[in-house]
C-alpha cells in the first residue's frame, strides 16, 4: 500500500489536510507545497487578538493585517480558507494566565501556553470537525514514525528550532500533527515562496508576543490589573532596603538595568516575592543555578527513570530557554517529584520558564518532553 508524503496509506488527492495559517511566509508555504503536492489543502486562521488595534501593527501574529495575508495566500493558491475568531478563547486560555503568571513573580512562556490550548485543542478539533486527516503547521520541528509510534525531533535548520514551544504537545496530539518544514532551513523555504508566487516570500518574521507590543509586559498587566502594579522594597540579599519600586511585574529575574537604585556594585533582580511585594536583588553569581524542580511534565519519550535511571540520574540534554542551544544534564524522579541538573549551570532562570529535554544523541535529538519551572532548587537538597 502506498504511504504518502504525511505518512498515511492514501493518495494525496484522497487526504485532507488543514493548514493552520497565520499570515506568515511559514505556514504560507506549508498550504503551497501541499496544494502542489496534490494534497485537498484547507486553510484555517485564528484571529487571536485586537483585531482593530493590531491591523497595522508589525509582528502581530494572527490579528490584522496578517489575516489579510493569509487570505490573500489562500486565494493565491486556490483553496479553500477560513477565519474564526477566538480572541475570548485566547484572552481567557492565555493571556489571563499570562498576567496572573507575572502576577505571581514568575517569567512565563505564553506562546507555549497558546499552542497547549487554542491551537493544538480548538484548532485540532476544528480541522476534525473538517473532515481533516492531519492538521499541518509551520514549526520548524520534526516528526517521524518510530516503531509505530510519533515522535516529536529538532529540526535540521537548528537557528529555527521551535522544539521549546513544543514540549506539551501530547501523544495524541503528535499523531495528527505534521510539521512539512521540518527539513528545510529557512532561506530554502523563502525561495520556495518566491517559486511559488507568494506575496509574502519577503515577510518579516514576527518578534513580539502578539499581545505585548514592543515587549512591554508591565503595559499589557497594568491593563488588565491595573491593582497588580502595587509598590514594593527593592531588597538586597543581604537584608538592606535600597529603594522601591511601583510594582514587581516591571522586574525580571536576571535584570541589571532599571532598577531605579544606587548601587557601587553591579546589582540583578536574584527574585521576585509576590506575597511581600519585594525585590530582592544581589551579585550576579547569585543567578546560578544547576538544579531545577519541575511542574506539569509532559513526557513524550521513553524515561527509564528513579532506580532504573541510576543514581545521577538519566543523562539528557536540556533548553532552559528557546534562544540558548541545549546544554548537557541530567533527569530524575524524587519522591514523585521530577527535577533537572544542569551540569554547565545557568544564570537568571526564573519560575514559569519551560525547561525542555532532549535525548542525548548529538543532532537532531529526540524531543523526550519537559516541564514547567517550579522553582531553582540549592544542590545540597537533591544530593
């Protein structure tokens, strides 16, 4: 029986697939290739946030004018598309979260939480609800039948590896996903837009978060719980008050410049206390850390983990965030509890961050899930 290019038993005139298209040149030339293919291509768009105030903004995924685009691109190519609006969805599954999270002084990973529930939930289900087979996106990651079973791999073009957003995507999840620029590197599918006669074959990639414009956080909080700005001690860890501020969400662990102190010292937020409102601040080498605890893991691989991994632990690598390249490590289960080491050590890991790991075999890893950052743990309590 024949396999397709998505790996499934059929012709591709006879395969459905829904392409989820943001406006970008990404997923733009994902609903190309596989309409060249021969592949009965839909196109469905999420119109997440603002659309009024996004329309011209630049980097403004899934409002606007990138909604525009991926019409255009859909017209272009000759089929089928559709629009939905979930910008309550979106508000409610990720963006209150997102606040409450900055809230709570931790440093989180919306984009993550986005792929978790609006796209890989509400998307999947609509592109069941059209008769899809798989439902094909623009990540740069990798996916492959191993023994039956999917697996989830770091793409070829490494600068583009989009794994880190990645780790919670479920088995189930990862069967009906497909992922068509996992083997190509950037430059490569720009030039296949261009071959294909895409508007948008020169797009600017988006950079900010969709909902936080220019990167400011404090704005979007001060919006939303304009109470969450209350003022606060700036504190160093050795116990003396330095100053104030007018409310932790404008601070990040890991911070140097803008703390609004006087210092003879060079002096980064070491952590953010939600309950007295403090900013606790220090030298830099008090950022170190090499022991993580997680929350909400997510395996997508085979753990052999607690005795069967040994006493140090399974040997991983680890991504503590997305622009960082792996580092190596270690997993293990405690007590219930799973925690990571990192053996290199990182400065200014902050609670709410992924902390995402990979098999250790050199390129093109196997992703084997990940977590949440619960909290930067002293060495001396997992000895």
């Amino acid at each position: 029986m024949m396999i397709n290019s998505l790996d499934l038993p059929k012709e591709p005139a006879q395969t459905r697939v829904v392409v989820a298209m943001s406006g970008g040149v990404d997923s733009s030339v994902v609903a190309g290739l596989l309409a060249r293919q021969g592949y009965d291509v839909v196109g469905v768009t999420l119109q997440l946030y603002d659309h009024g105030e996004a329309t011209h903004r630049k980097g403004a995924c899934c409002a606007g004018q990138d909604i525009h685009d991926a019409r255009r691109v859909a017209a272009a190519l000759g089929i089928p598309h559709y629009v939905l609006d979930y910008e309550e969805r979106f508000k409610k599954s990720v963006m209150e979260p997102f606040a409450n999270a900055y809230r709570q002084g931790e440093t989180p990973v919306p984009c993550i939480a986005c792929n978790q529930s609006v796209k890989f939930v509400d998307l999947m289900e609509v592109a069941k609800d059209l008769g899809a087979d798989v439902l094909a996106t623009g990540h740069y990651v990798r996916s492959g039948l191993v023994n039956g079973r999917r697996k989830l791999f770091r793409p070829v073009d490494a600068s583009r590896d989009q794994t880190y957003f990645l780790f919670a995507t479920t088995d189930e999840q990862l069967d009906f996903l497909r992922f068509p620029l996992g083997g190509m590197a950037k430059p490569a599918v720009r030039e296949l837009a261009r071959e294909l006669g895409l508007e948008v074959a020169d797009k600017h990639d988006s950079q900010d978060i969709c909902f936080v414009p220019q990167g400011k956080y404090a704005d979007v909080i001060r919006k939303m719980h304009p109470e969450a700005l209350a003022g606060g001690e700036i504190v160093h860890l050795d116990g003396r008050v330095l100053g104030t501020h007018e409310g932790i969400v404008n601070y990040t662990v890991g911070q140097r410049k803008g703390l609004g102190i006087a210092a003879a010292e060079p002096l980064y937020v070491v952590k953010l206390e939600h309950k007295t409102g403090r900013v606790i601040v220090g030298p830099r080498e008090a950022l170190m850390t090499k022991t993580v605890r997680l929350r909400d893991v997510n395996w997508l691989g085979e753990m052999p983990l607690g005795d069967a991994a040994g006493g140090n632990g399974l040997p991983i690598e680890v991504k503590v965030r997305s622009t960082r390249p792996p580092q190596q490590g270690a997993v293990q289960v405690i007590d219930g509890e799973v925690f990571v080491t990192l053996f290199a050590g990182e400065y200014g890991i902050s609670p709410g961050q992924a902390c995402v790991f990979y098999a250790d075999d050199s390129e093109g890893s196997e992703v084997l899930g990940g977590g949440f950052i619960a909290e930067a743990v002293p060495q001396a309590l997992v000895a």
